[in-house]
C-alpha cells in the first residue's frame, strides 16, 4: 500500500534506535525525508548515513525548552519543508510505587510531560494543514505497570494533553495521535528484564506468545503519520499483542 508519504519530511525523536527507528525506517521506504534528532549525535547521524539522502542525524535534548522550533527550523533548512513529527523518547528507569525517589518523580515528569507538551505545541503549531504528529506512548496509559512507576505516572499526563491539544490542532488542520505499545524485542525491553527479553515477565502475558517485532510497530506508526489515516486524531491505539485488559 503506498501510504502517500513520497516526499514529506518529518522530525522524528528518539530514533536512533528501537521503537522511533523502527518507524523513521519505515516513512524513508516510503519516501519520506526525516531528521533523526538523538540525544546520541555518532548514533543519530550513523543511522541517517544508513539511511541515505532523505536523512538527516542531528543531536538533541529534548528537555531543551527550545528543542521544537529548533527541530522545526533544521527540517525547513534542510528539506524546505516540515509535515509532521514523531515525538519519542527514552524509556524512565524502573521502579516500585512505594521505592521511587523524588528525582526520579521529577525526571519521569520532565520528559514524559513536559517535554511532550513542548514538542507537540511548538511543532503541531509550525505545521500546515495536512500535518500530522505522532507521540509514542506505553500501555501503562491504560494499566499501571508494577515495576514501571516512572511511565505510569508521566505517560497518562501526556496523553492527556494530546487530548486536549488535539482540538485546537485540529481546528488547523493538524492531526496529532498517541501509540501505546506494549513489550516489544527492543534494548528498552532487554534492559528491564535483565537481557532476557524473549522470556520476560512483560512477554509471558502476551495472547499472541512473543515480543512484537519493531518493524510491526513502526508499519503503524507511518500509517498514523500518512494522508491515509487523515480522518483519525485525538486517538490513542494500544498496540501490545493483546496484553492488556483494559476495555
């Protein structure tokens, strides 16, 4: 299916690797430009190396209150043109409700929510109509995870603001989605369960009996990023392998 993303250009976060490389790797197969923006720069422009012309690897922090307009800025420097974003980010560390510490708290907030909120505005608000933004979430948005307060405290204060932000975006043109993705063969999911992904205790509950493959995920996310989706915003989709009861 061609998705109609021949050349757009996209700032995609966090997308040196797993989850937000899975799906930059899929918008330039479908003939997109992206700017890989990683806290990594080596890593960030390797990747636009492996990835040819329609990349572009620059370092960022997404804690920066300027990090969106920057982005926004190198994309239309650099392509002449900006049409959406994948907003992503790293993972917080694990932790047990009644153990966490303050900083901790504090971190998980300062990414999960208010570096969203600053990249969803200052990028959702620089795009034309026909523009899309896509944030990766967790399922902890829908289940609290025992091991992962840090997700499940900052990932529900996200998407809410996409909710709500989703409107006036709308009003303009712009669509703006979450994906909340359950356990998935990446190095976030080794590292949580200790180099054993494969046969974790986030995997074990999964119906379909396995991680999901990065690539399966990212096929979701260039689709909630293309004109072929344009009808859908305000949306959070769990994409988990059915492991979640929520309803």
């Amino acid at each position: 299916m061609d998705l109609g993303l021949a050349g757009r250009t996209f700032v995609t976060t966090g997308s040196s690797r797993g989850l937000g490389r899975a799906v930059t790797d899929e918008l330039v197969a479908e003939g997109a430009n992206v700017v890989i923006a990683s806290r990594d720069a080596d890593r960030a422009r390797e990747v636009a190396t492996d990835l040819g012309d329609q990349a572009h690897g620059v370092r960022v922090d997404l804690r920066d209150p300027a990090a969106g307009v920057e982005l926004a800025e190198e994309a239309r420097n650099r392509f002449g043109a900006l049409d959406g974003a994948l907003v992503n980010h790293w993972g917080p560390p694990s932790g047990a409700a009644l153990e966490v510490t303050d900083e901790a708290v504090a971190a998980a907030l300062d990414l999960g929510v208010a570096a969203v909120v600053r990249l969803v505005r200052d990028i959702g608000t620089r795009l034309q109509e026909g523009g899309a933004m896509l944030v990766v979430g967790s399922v902890t948005v829908r289940e609290p995870a025992d091991a992962l307060v840090g997700s499940t405290v900052s990932r529900p204060g996200a998407w809410a603001y996409i909710k709500q932000a989703s409107r006036p975006l709308g009003e303009r043109g712009v669509r703006v989605n979450m994906l909340l993705p359950g356990a998935f063969a990446t190095e976030r999911l080794r590292e949580l369960s200790g180099g054993v992904a494969g046969d974790s205790a986030f995997v074990r509950d999964v119906p379909l009996g396995r991680a999901g493959r990065p690539e399966e995920f990212g096929r979701v996310g260039a689709f909630l990023l293309s004109p072929m989706s344009s009808y859908v915003t305000g949306a959070s989709l769990v994409i988990d392998g059915g492991s979640s009861r929520s309803l």
